[in-house]
C-alpha cells in the first residue's frame, strides 16, 4: 500500500475538519472565535486543510462521499474562505459523487459571493443543468447591493453568457462601483461583444465620472 493510501484511510471528516477550523468539531456552534489568530494564521490553516483534503481525494476520489454535504456545511458555517476550493476538487475527482452535496450545500448558504462560488463548481462538469443557477446567481452580484467581487463576475459571466448578459452590464455601469472596476469591464465587454455592446458604452457615457465617461467615448471609437 502506498503512502496516499495509507494517508486516505487515516483521514476522517472529523480529522479535515478540525485541520481546516483548528478546533474539535464537536464544538463548533459554541466555541468563541479565537482572536488571537492573524490573518496570516488563517490562512496557512487553510491551506494546510486544503492539502490534506486533496491527499485523501487523489488517494481515493470516493472517500467523502457520504459526508461531503456535512463537510462543506462545517466549513461555511466555520467561516472557511476555501470552500469553494473544496467543491472544485470534489469535481474534478469524482463529480458525480459530490455534485448533489455541493449543490445542496449551495442552496443552503446564505452569503450570495459563497452560493455562487459553489455553482459555478459544479457549472464547469454540468453547463446546461445548472446554467439557470448561475445566470440568476451571477446577475444579483453583478446589480444587487453586494459589496464584493463585482468586477471578477462580471468578468466571468462576460466570458460564460456573452450578449445575454448586455442588460445586466448596462446596471453594473449604473451602479455604486468603483469607477476602475467599471472601465474595467467596460473594455472587456468592448473586447469581447463588439458594437454589440453599444447599451454598455452609452450607460458609461453616461455616468457622474469624467473618468468613466472619456474611457466610454474611447470605447465607441472602437466599435463605430
């Protein structure tokens, strides 16, 4: 038996869990938060949580089958900012065997930037079943009050939806976003659609920003 092997016979969900929390899993919805911790701390943490799981997983695609649905529920209810990391190694080694458990653990979750993260795992195997999810998903990031992420989705949806996603574009240059992140998109919707983003460009030209607005105009030299 090899040294994976041996590793994914040791590793139990309770033995992840407490390497990606750092405390027993059987306290964790009473446990205080430990202050004490850096940002740096967390983070190794994590990492460290995210090399154990991809061990076990690469020794034996199988092993968390049966509690993927309560791992990923600990580690979002443990604040974990590398669930979605999880959920894609979950896919690429086996996703038939943990597509129903990410997506159950998605339609749980209440943080909108975590819910998405999570169906856009599963969109990569899956585009046509859970493409509704991640439209509908993407949008309310892209035009609701979300304060995070905004440029990155819409980046991402651009790529995935194209001219299906003009409309929601014309709010992104509309909303309460940093102007650099707006001409950010801007030019890659320019890029990428063509004169096809016209309704993009003019919303732009039409903003409070001087700067948004002469990176508008410049975007329409391109496409006239």
């Amino acid at each position: 038996m090899s040294e994976n092997q041996d590793l994914c016979v040791e590793v139990s969900k309770d033995q992840l869990l407490e390497a990606f929390l750092g405390k027993d899993v059987e306290n964790l919805s009473t446990e205080l938060v430990d202050d004490s911790e850096t940002e740096d701390d967390i983070k190794l943490r994590e990492d460290r949580g995210l090399e154990l799981f991809s061990q076990a997983m690469d020794s034996n695609p199988r092993i968390f089958e049966d509690t993927a649905f309560e791992i990923l529920g600990s580690l979002l209810m443990g604040g974990v900012s590398v669930v979605d990391k999880v959920a894609e190694l979950m896919m690429d080694k086996n996703p038939a065997g943990y597509v129903n458990a990410i997506f159950k653990a998605a339609d749980r979750c209440t943080v909108p930037y975590v819910k998405f993260a999570l169906v856009r795992a599963i969109f990569r195997r899956y585009p046509g079943r859970y493409r509704p999810y991640i439209l509908a998903l993407g949008r309310v990031l892209i035009t609701g009050k979300s304060e995070f992420y905004k440029a990155g989705v819409a980046s991402w949806m651009l790529r995935k939806f194209g001219s299906e996603l003009v409309p929601d574009l014309v709010s992104f240059m509309k909303g309460d976003i940093s102007v650099e992140e707006r001409i950010e998109v801007l030019k890659e919707s320019v890029q990428m659609l063509g004169s096809v983003a016209r309704p993009v460009v003019a919303a732009a030209m039409e903003t409070d920003s001087d700067e948004l607005r002469s990176a508008g105009t410049e975007s329409l030299k391109r496409i006239e």
